[in-house]
C-alpha cells in the first residue's frame, strides 16, 4: 500500500469537509507532525480556517469537524478557526502556535 504524505492526507481531510459543504479557506497543521518532536499520541494537530467559524461555538464547530473524521484513515485532530479569528494578533494558544511553527495547507 503507497504511503501517504502529510499534506495528501490533510488534503483528503479538506476535500472530505468541502463535499460535505463546509467552506474551508485553508488549513495549518502545526506540532509533532511538523516539529519532529514525538508527543506520544501521533496524531496531526490541524487548524481548519472557514469563514463559517466565525460564527456558531467553538463546540459546535469542533463537533461538525469530527463528524467528517468518520472513516478518515488519517489521525486528524482538528480545531476550527474563523477567518476574522486567524486574522486577529491575538488569539488562542492554539492559534498563536500554529502562526508560530505551522504549515499551511491550501483547500
């Protein structure tokens, strides 16, 4: 079985969101999977950005991302961010670590 890249699998993430009609802007994945550093979960630390995050809980959000992880082989840990939020100097942890070190993934 061919492996597959970070960026294919994080792809295949986005492509999954969009066909389920979420208007996904990019993404960052940002952490172990970048840094190298072994946290001992494996997983991929992934901002999803979309407009539509900019609205609704941050729950709400989060709920509808994990819903899409449903038969995703990829161990995608996702955290939604609205466009206005990435765009603010300041923002959650998660977001500021992600500016930080992260590597954007295009839609």
């Amino acid at each position: 079985m061919a492996t597959t890249t970070l960026d294919e699998q994080v792809k295949v993430y986005l492509d999954k969101l969009i066909e389920a009609g979420l208007s996904v802007s990019f993404a960052v994945v940002y952490g172990p999977s970048v840094t190298g550093e072994d946290d001992g979960f494996g997983d991929i630390d992934t901002v999803v950005v979309s407009p539509e995050f900019d609205n609704g809980s941050r729950m709400e959000n989060l709920e509808h991302l994990w819903d899409q992880l449903e038969g995703c082989e990829s161990p995608i840990e996702p955290y939604p961010c609205g466009e206005k939020e990435w765009a603010q100097t300041q923002a959650s942890r998660i977001i500021d670590r992600a500016r930080r070190e992260g590597k954007r993934i295009e839609a």
